[in-house]
C-alpha cells in the first residue's frame, strides 16, 4: 500500500463535540482522532462557544475556531487555511458554510459527515406521534420519506464530494430508495473495541440498565415507554431485579416516572460508563424512532452487556447473525425476552459471547479509515473527473449556491447594521 498524502483537513462543526454526551460527539471526535493519527493537520471551526473541559480533552492536537454565522470573516479564516478537505457535521452546516467553501476554497473535497439521516429520524418521530401506540417507527411507509428535509439533506448529499454515513441500513436506504450513486458514498461505522472486565461473568452481574442523554427525543421517548408500558411487568416477574436509569439532562417528567415506578432507579451520569455496564446483566434499549448507530448499545456491547432492543435501535448491526443484540418486535415479545435473557445463564452467555465477537470483527475503526483516506486522496487527485461524473451535484450546488449565498450576503449585511464593528 502506498502511504497516503497528508492534508490539512477543516471541520466545521454545528456544536462542539461531547463523546461523552452523545454518539455524534463520540463519532466526531473519532472521526478527528483518526484523521491526525493518519498524519493529517485537522482545524475545526464552531460557532458557539466551547465547553472548556471539551475543548481540553477531546481536541488535543486540534486547532480550534471561533465562527460567526453569516460573516465574512468565516471567508478570511478559508483564505488562511487553504484546507485541502473541508468536513461538515451534519447537512444544516453545509448549507450554511458550503456556499463560502466553494468560492474560496473551489479545489478542497467537500465531507459531509451525516451521522445519521435527519430526515430520517425527523420522518420516524412524527410517525411515531401520529401513532402512539406503535411498538416502534419500522412500519412507516417508505413515501412518507419522499419531504421537504429529504429534499434539502440529500441535495447536501449530492452537492460534496463524498458522505460519510454511519449505518450499512442508511447506505442501502440512499442507494436503493434515492438512487444515490455508491461511488458518492461511504460506509464508516461508529469504532470501538472490548472493554477492560468485558467478560465479567453472569453471576457477577445482575439488574437492568437503561442509559442514554435524556434530553434526546429518542431516548426521552424510550425512556418513558420503558417504564410505563413494559418495565411492569419485567418487575412482577423479576421482584428482585431493578432497573437502573443512567443518563445527563433529565427532566422532570422522567424524574416523577421514576420516583412513581416500583423497582426503577435513578443513577444520574457517571463518569467511567464502561466500568459500570460491565456490572450490569441486561441492557434495555426500546427505541421507537432514530437513525444511524445507537451508540449505548455499541457501548453496551463492547462491555459484555447483552442489549435487548427494538427493529429501530438494532438497524446497522447484523441481527441475523446472533450477534448478542436481541431483538423484540412488540411489547409482549420485549417483556418475555427480558425475562429469559435475565433468568437463563446459557442463554445470556451465547448473546453475551457473541455481541463481544461481533465488536471485534466489524467495528475496528483503524481498518475503516484507511479506506476512508484512500479515498478522499483519490478524489482530490482527480477531483474535476469525480465532479464530472456526478454532474447533478454541479447543478445543484449552482442553484443553490445562489439562493444560500444572497440569503447569507443579505444576513451578513443586516447583522453588521444591527452589530457595526
């Protein structure tokens, strides 16, 4: 293999990443780590002010910026940089920045970092609200897809050089449904290895577990689903087990659920997450609508802690391959899963076996990214050939590249009006 040629790479980033928070946080911050790691000079730009511990801990190595949006300074910072690759977190920033990316900087290969599909999750959640009693989003007809937010985030998809996209469900979905060419296209997955103490065995281990940022509508919605509708009757089964709640930014209804619910535990947030789940015995994760990879249950996963989920929250893992994430398609099968999985060792210990093998084969991020920079060297050594070959992009990006860019020269003009220098 030839060594690759390094690059100065620029994110711009909606927020400022929280791998401990989130998995788009955890996934940015992997995303960065392995740029540098392949000899790359990563500058990342945001327009709100950092968290100092974040900015601290996660962007060691990384030159960081300060933005504003709708101002021509965002111009003068590419006119310094000169990135060779621009990076976009999510579809929104590359509609707000892509237009002054490819004015001064026509020659970079533009990233887009989906994370997952918005208009995908958004789809999801409104199905969900229009039906409540659904055990999850899968049955939601695929026309239901075909809005204005799958417009705007697949013509971002068109308008880069390449996305990046975080579940092998999605990378089917754009090609098999919106006809997305694959060579637009690339699969790289959430990484991570075994956990220290991942073997811990099952009679060392023992309640439930229910972990996620609670101010996440999915996992708001989970949460209180869990423990209306299914925890019940897990507990009348199991009286001896409880059911531990982990997770920042609770709320008050969650608080009073909780309180309310026989054999439910508030935990709050931890700092060590792995060291924790390796003391648990089963991890429940009822997700009724998302995208992309959820990151507990990678996490669960690489700790030894056998999850059982929804169709929704197992989307990107190999199900059919008895790969330790176990899968409940209405709320009785939930319950009685939940149970077996509790009571029975052997059963617990193949899904256990299994899930940590599953890691290990496919979730290596080091062997993802050297694919990922083969092929961005590729198209920056023949980009005019790439961008010929998707012209439909070229047609976009001219059409909304002037839309995008008098809305912005008409912002930049009112906020210096209202905010003179």
């Amino acid at each position: 293999m030839t060594a690759p040629s390094r690059a100065r790479i620029l994110f711009i980033g909606h927020q400022w990443p929280e791998p401990k928070l989130t998995a788009a946080g955890w996934r940015t911050c992997e995303l960065i780590q392995g740029f540098i790691n392949q000899g790359n000079a990563v500058d990342f730009a945001c327009v709100v002010n950092p968290v100092l511990q974040v900015e601290d801990a996660v962007l060691s190595g990384v030159t960081c910026h300060m933005i504003t949006l709708n101002d021509d300074g965002f111009d003068l910072l590419l006119q310094e940089i000169q990135p060779q690759m621009v990076v976009f977190d999510r579809f929104i920033t590359e509609e707000q920045y892509g237009w002054r990316v490819r004015l001064q900087c026509p020659d970079a290969v533009k990233v887009l970092d989906t994370q997952d599909l918005h208009f995908l999750r958004k789809t999801r959640a409104a199905y969900i609200d229009k039906y409540p009693s659904a055990f999850d989003a899968s049955g939601c007809p695929t026309q239901f897809f075909y809005g204005p937010l799958a417009m705007r985030e697949l013509a971002s998809i068109w308008r880069c050089d390449q996305t990046l996209l975080i579940s092998e469900f999605e990378y089917g979905f754009l090609t098999d449904h919106f006809s997305i060419p694959e060579t637009l296209l690339t699969y790289l997955p959430l990484g991570s290895s075994v956990a220290p103490q991942a073997d811990r065995p099952w009679k060392n281990r023992q309640h439930f577990l229910w972990v996620g940022n609670r101010k996440q509508p999915p996992n708001h919605d989970s949460l209180m689903y869990l423990g209306q509708r299914l925890w019940p009757s897990i507990h009348r089964e199991l009286p001896e087990a409880e059911l531990h709640v982990i997770g920042a930014n609770k709320n008050t209804l969650q608080t009073q659920m909780i309180a309310q619910t026989k054999g439910m535990v508030e935990m709050d947030w931890v700092d060590d997450l792995q060291g924790l789940m390796t003391q648990y015995r089963v991890n429940l994760a009822p997700v009724r609508f998302g995208a992309g990879l959820k990151g507990k249950i990678i996490s669960a996963l690489s700790c030894g802690l056998v999850t059982l989920t929804s169709p929704i929250g197992a989307e990107g893992l190999d199900c059919k391959q008895n790969n330790g994430v176990n899968v409940a398609h209405d709320p009785q099968a939930f319950i009685e899963a939940s149970v077996r999985l509790y009571r029975e060792k052997e059963h617990w210990q193949r899904a256990n076996e299994s899930g940590l093998s599953l890691i290990q084969a496919r979730f290596s991020i080091g062997h993802y990214m050297d694919h990922l920079m083969e092929d961005l060297n590729r198209i920056k050594d023949t980009l005019t050939t790439h961008r010929q070959q998707h012209f439909m992009g070229q047609i976009l990006q001219h059409q909304s590249l002037n839309a995008s860019k008098y809305m912005g020269r008409w912002l930049t003009l009112k906020n210096a009006q209202i905010n003179p220098k």
